[in-house]
C-alpha cells in the first residue's frame, strides 16, 4: 500500500487540476473504507491520493424547493442521523443507518459507496427508489445523470474516480401522501453482507386508497442496484392493500434474478425472499404515505 504523495486540495478546481496532473496515476479519497483495503490488497495502485474530505462544495444536506441535494462527501452517520431525511426522505437514512459497523458510517461517505458500485449497496438501493441523479465534475465542467445510469457491473462505475470527482446527489423529496422505506435481509452480524436489500417509494391518491405512483428497488439481483419496473407497472392504479399488492410482490420476484452464493444462498431461496423484503418496505412505505 504505497503511493508517492497525498494532497489535501483547498477547492474543487484544485482537486480536478491534481487529478489531471497525475493523468491517471491519481484517485480520489474521502472517508477511504472502500479504497483503502482495495490498496492493501493491491487490487488498485496510485501514485497519488487526492483526499477531498475537506472541500466545501462536497458538504451539506440541503432542501429547497422541493429539491434534495445531498454533499458526496456526507457520511453515512450524518445522513442517518438526519431529521430532515429521516422525515423525507426516511428510506435513505435507513439504508445509511445499515452501513457496515458505527466507524465506517462515521468515515465512509455517501459517495464512495455508489462510486464503488456494489448491486447492493446499502444507500445506492435507497437512492434509486429515489429517482436519484448525480452531479459529476470534471475538467469539462459538471453533468448530471441518472445514479441509475452509473452503474457498469459491480465494483464498476462510469465515474473515473482518477480524473472525476462526484459531487452531490439529487432528488425530490417526499411529502402529502408520499412515504418511503427500506429493509434489509442479513446474517446476524454487524458487518455481513446483505443477503437482499430493497427500497419502496409509495406515491399515494388524495385519498389514500391507490397507488398514484411507485418505485421499487432491489439489490443484489442483477449485476447493478435493480427497479422491479413490471411490478410498478401491474401496482399503479391499483388498491394499496389486497390481492393486488401479493401478485405484484410476485412479479417482482420473477423480474429479479438472484444468483446462488455461498455467502448469501440460493437462488431459489432469494427470490422467494424478495417477495417478503419487498412486501415489508413497500407496507412501511404505504403507512408512511398515510401518516
């Protein structure tokens, strides 16, 4: 785990320069809980790191006009702890209260964790059921896509973390008849893996009684963080409780495709858990969109 220099830049502008300088020979660090065990390992090497958990521009949680922008360099303690996400946005603060042991989440940063691109990384399934987008930096300026469109296949994103820097994230916040939650399946440890994750985002008719409007994500089912779209689609208009809910929970699981693993289970067994994680955060979604 050698490199030759670590800079701490005063500014973005700063920081994109360095990276460029270093012309691939650079990457970006903040909370370091992804990155540094990948350099003890040896599976990345760097000739310099450019820690940005310092820059202005990568802090805050911040809400106006119905927006949501949240700083890449937030850790997943602050985003937990958060009154205003836990009342908006509460399947996002969820997923970061889930994160790994309490000194990763006061480390590890909401960037890093979707840079790194895991299917089931425990605030990208929350950000997805969001409808997410993500501000980028480069030399050329700042872009906005998609978190949805970022990812490439795990441990694979289309961010170049050695000439890119990820700034913020960005979405609508949830209120009226609108709620969101997330739930997580895994062994009885503090720092296991995920077996399933699955976020809800419930969007509500004035009175309550019909799904207006969902999102439904899941993750590790596919080679990226996953929208069960035919279900959502088979749930708009349709009553929020009954017999409606239980065939869409179904097709959902029919939509994912879970792979057996010897850390997380078989096939067969993940999908059947698909309909129960999703059903339990799609109901605390609804309850919450009633509230």
């Amino acid at each position: 785990m050698k490199w030759e220099k670590y800079l701490v830049p005063a500014s973005l502008d700063e920081a994109l320069k360095t990276l460029a300088e270093y012309e691939g020979q650079a990457r970006v660090i903040a909370g370091g809980t992804d990155l540094v065990p990948q350099l003890k390992k040896k599976e990345r090497t760097v000739k310099c790191l450019v820690d940005v958990s310092r820059l202005a521009e990568l802090k805050g949680i911040h809400h106006q006009d119905g927006l949501m922008r949240i700083g890449a360099g937030v850790t997943h303690q602050q985003i937990a702890a958060s009154p205003l996400l836990r009342q908006t946005a509460a399947a996002l603060a969820e997923g970061a209260a889930a994160v790994g042991s309490p000194q990763i989440r006061y480390m590890g940063t909401i960037g890093g964790n979707i840079v790194n691109a895991q299917p089931a990384a425990d605030t990208a399934i929350p950000l997805l059921a969001l409808d997410a987008e993500v501000e980028i930096a480069s030399k050329e300026g700042v872009r906005r896509q998609p978190l949805e469109d970022l990812y490439v296949r795990p441990g694979v994103s289309k961010v170049d973390a050695s000439a890119e820097i990820v700034v913020a994230f960005r979405f609508q916040t949830l209120h009226g008849k609108r709620g969101s939650a997330f739930a997580r399946l895994a062994k009885r440890r503090s720092l296991s893996l995920p077996i399933l994750n699955a976020a809800a985002v419930a969007i509500l008719s004035k009175d309550g009684a019909l799904f207006e409007d969902l999102r439904l994500a899941l993750g590790p089912v596919a080679l990226t963080p996953f929208r069960a779209r035919k279900a959502e689609e088979a749930l708009r208009g349709q009553p929020v409780d009954g017999e409606s809910v239980v065939e869409a929970l179904v097709i959902a699981s029919e939509e994912a495709q879970p792979r057996t693993n010897p850390l997380r289970g078989s096939a067969e067994y993940r999908r059947e858990m698909v309909k129960v994680l999703l059903g339990r955060a799609l109901e605390r979604a609804v309850a919450a969109a009633k509230a």
